[in-house]
C-alpha cells in the first residue's frame, strides 16, 4: 500500500511538472499572456507560416507571464524541446520567449540555426532592436522588430553582420546630415553674434547720439545733444523720448541720493533739464525718507552721527530722527542677540550702550546671544559656525558644562548627518564635525561606513542582460529536442532583461 502511494505521488509529480509547459497548440505565435491583439496575431502567425513554407526555418513565438521558476533560456530551451521545433534533417528550430512580467526575452535557436545566429547575435538583437520597444510595453513593435532581423538572417539572405554595417552607415549619414544641420547652424549664429558684437563695439552715429543723452548734467549739454541728434538725422520721436527718459531718470537720482549734497545737486540738474517740479519734490520726500532709513539703520556711533546730521540738513523733522535713533537702538538690540561671533558682539555691545540703551536690555539680548550660541553647537552646520559659536558662548560667560553639553548633542546630530548624507563628500565633512565636536572615532568610522555602503552598493551580477546595462547569458540548455521532424535543438541563444 505504501509503495503504491509513493508511485501515485511520483506520478503525480510528474504530471505537475509536465503542466508547467504548456502544450503546443499548432501555432506559431501563441499569446498566453494576451499582450497582443487578434489582428496583431493573425499578422504574424501569417507572416511565420508564409517564411517557414518558404525556408523551412521554424520560428515559434510564446509570449507568457509565468515561467514556473525557470530561467527565461532554459525555459525557453525546454519549451522548444517539449514541442520538437524545427526540422528532423536541418535542426532549423528558434523559439522567441516573452515574458512581459518577468521583463524578458530570450531567443532561443537550434543547431541548425547556431552558425548564422550566433548567442552574442541574439542577444545583440534582443539588446538594441527589441528591447527599447518592451521597455515602453510596445510588445508587438518590439517582436516585429526582432523577426524583421531574424527571418532574412536565418534565410542566410544576408548576414548579421551585413545588416549592422548597413545599420551603421545608414546612422552614420544621419548622424553627419545633423552635424551638417548643426554646423550650418553654428555657422549661422556666430555670424549674427559677430554683427551684433561688431554693432555693440562700433555703433552708429544716431545710436551714439542718443546714448549722449543719458550722460547729460546740465541744459547746456542738453542742448548740444539736440543739436548732435539733429545733424546725424536722428527722428524727432526718438530724441524726444531720450529727453523724457532723460528727465525721468534725474528725477530718479532725486529719489536715490542718501547725502545732503547729493540731494541738492540732483534737484538742481532735474529742475535745469525741465523735469516737472511736482514730480522733483516727491522724489525729494522719498529721498528725506530714505535718509531717515539711514539713521534707523545705523549699527555704530559713527555710522548714527553721519546719518543724523544728514536727515537735519535734508530737512527732516525732529520727531523723524527721535524715531530713527529708537529704530537703531531695538535694531542694534536684536543685532545683538544674534551676533554670530565675538568680534560682532562687542561692536553692537558697544554701539547699544552708546545709543544709550539700559544695561537691563544689553543683558537680555547677550543672555539670548548666548542661548543661540548654544543651539549652533547642537545643531552644527560648519566646523567654521561651530568655532564661532563656541567662542562666543566663552566670552558670554556660559558655564563649561552647558558648552560641553551642547558639544554632546551636536557631536549626536554630525553623527545622523553622516547617516543622511547624500554625497561622499557630505559624509567626509559631517565626520569632521563629529569628531570636531567630541564624538567616538570608532563610532564615526562605524557612521562613514554605512554611509558609504549606502551611497555605493555592491551591484550583484547574474550573467545576464539587464534593460540597464549588464552581461548577458549567451544560451540556454546545450540538450536536444526533436523538431517538427525530431532534429537536434539547443544551440544557444540570447536575450535581454529589461
């Protein structure tokens, strides 16, 4: 009884395996993953029956997903096998395996197909001529475009070789076709880049005439510039326009000046040129305004005294300046508890106390100086930022303990940047920093060499083509299989993985 049961498992066994492999259905192309349609098929099954009646070259295309654990070759090796492609006197059986889920094919050929398609010819075809098409699930282009090497390369119509040669001239003559399109092209815009330069270097006697415009100071040379403009023949339009930019743009200078000086001399060459005094004296109240700025700005006693004296004189109200002066304390305050290092921190220390702040305030803006010294060492960015910051926590005066502390937490934080590092060279700099900051040196070595594991992982190869780039596995199973008249089969082959 139990000997019977072990030969009902084996049998059953056999079965399984044998289902594996589907049986051949006397078709040429048999679609089991229905990736093509039925006019598509038709097509095809027409033009491998017309070219096997013709050759007696058997080519039997099987497009299926599951390939029951077997490699893309030696399933398709197997396959033929099973359903004896080719013929019994010439061996001239070639089996194209799809698998679009699997993202492979593989053509496998019989011996007597061996010596015309060679493995490295096969998987050349599947590399270059289908596999770009399967990459953007273009199933029935890409096998087409297989067959269209195939069949006459099998017929020994001409060889492989011959066709690539044909190929390569054919993409050589585009190819120089382009560059002459492109060197023609090249040649097109140097030459209008050389007139515009010689243009720019040499400009014409109008153009000139109505660039002086834009250097004029006084109405005298105003007019002189009309008078230029007129002799060369510059039209009326044109010159009238560089008159009202001209005027525009001296009011503009109005606006802009920052001095006293500069005020008074802008307004008077505005108003000589005919600007509208309307206009003249709002660009005068933009500038008094700035110059105030000027004065809430200031960051030094100097810098304050200059800026004062200016806004006086520009005409700026008293309550104006107080404003600035209290603008260039709170400033100076907020400086302060920002300052990024101990050469700024004594100069706004200083210009706060002689803008006459209370040494309450200078404190509080020292004591948050000093917390966001600490904060930069927790956080570090830079070995630079990171010395700046812990000499500045010295001179306020913040505890060693704190420091060290904050030494820790930031040695912690280079530790996870060298783990999130996007670049070799991020990794070097954060281990730096770790170190720098007083962190392990086994445990940044440790650190750097995950990271780098990470941004440069070992790439297995498997001796096949992948649609990336890769070897390939030149054939399937060196076995026989009986063609259509039980001929030897398993000559090789070769395909591509995408």
């Amino acid at each position: 009884m139990k000997r019977l049961f072990l030969l009902f498992l084996l049998a059953l066994s056999v079965v399984f395996c044998r289902a594996q492999f589907p049986e051949f259905s006397n078709r040429l192309v048999n679609d089991y993953a229905k990736v093509l349609s039925d006019d598509e098929v038709r097509t095809m099954e027409t033009r491998l029956r017309s070219y096997y009646d013709t050759t007696s070259n058997c080519v039997i295309v099987v497009i299926i997903n599951d390939l029951a654990g077997y490699e893309a070759a030696d399933y398709a090796q197997r396959l033929g096998e099973k359903w004896g492609v080719g013929t019994g006197k010439y061996s001239n059986g070639l089996v194209i395996l799809l698998s679009p889920e699997g993202h492979e094919v593989f053509i496998a050929t019989g011996y007597g197909l061996e010596g015309v398609l060679p493995d490295v010819t096969c998987h050349r075809i599947a590399e270059k001529y289908m596999k770009p098409h399967f990459q953007e699930e273009e199933y029935y282009e890409g096998l087409e475009a297989g067959l269209d090497i195939i069949l006459p390369v099998a017929a020994k119509e001409y060889s492989f070789e011959e066709f690539q040669k044909e190929q390569d001239a054919a993409e050589m003559a585009l190819l120089m076709k382009f560059l002459g399109f492109l060197g023609g092209s090249f040649l097109i815009i140097l030459l209008v880049a050389l007139i515009a330069s010689y243009r720019k270097k040499h400009p014409s006697k109008k153009k000139l005439a109505l660039q002086a415009f834009a250097k004029v100071r006084t109405r005298d040379e105003l007019a002189e510039a009309i008078a230029e403009a007129k002799r060369v023949r510059v039209k009326k339009a044109k010159v009238d326009k560089a008159i009202a930019d001209l005027r525009m743009q001296r009011v503009e200078d109005v606006a802009h000046a920052r001095t006293y000086k500069l005020l008074v001399d802008s307004m008077a060459v505005a108003l000589d040129l005919g600007a509208d005094e309307q206009q003249v004296q709002m660009a005068r109240s933009q500038a008094v305004a700035g110059i105030i700025g000027d004065v809430g700005s200031a960051r030094s006693v100097t810098a304050l005294q200059s800026a004062i004296r200016e806004a006086e004189l520009a005409g700026a109200k008293e309550h104006e300046i107080v404003n600035g002066r209290e603008k260039a304390l709170f400033g100076t305050l907020s400086d302060l508890s920002k300052a990024v290092n101990v050469k700024a921190l004594r100069s706004l220390e200083d210009a706060a106390t002689s803008f006459g702040a209370q040494s309450v305030d200078v404190q509080r803006a020292k004591e948050l100086a000093g917390r966001n010294a600490l904060s930069r060492i927790s956080s570090p960015k830079s070995m630079g930022d990171v010395t700046d910051a812990i000499e500045l926590a010295e001179a306020l005066g913040i505890p060693s303990v704190s420091i060290a502390s904050a030494k820790d937490a930031g040695s912690r934080h280079a530790l996870e940047k060298i783990a999130r590092a996007d670049s070799s060279d991020e990794v070097r700099k954060a281990a730096e920093l770790a170190l720098f900051l007083g962190a392990a040196a086994l445990a940044v070595a440790a650190a750097r060499k995950l990271a780098m594991a990470r941004l440069n992982p070992t790439v297995s190869r498997a001796g096949r083509s992948s649609w990336g780039g890769g070897s390939f596995s030149g054939g399937g199973s060196s076995g026989t299989f009986g063609g259509f008249g039980g001929g030897h089969f398993g000559g090789g082959g070769g395909g591509a993985k995408w």
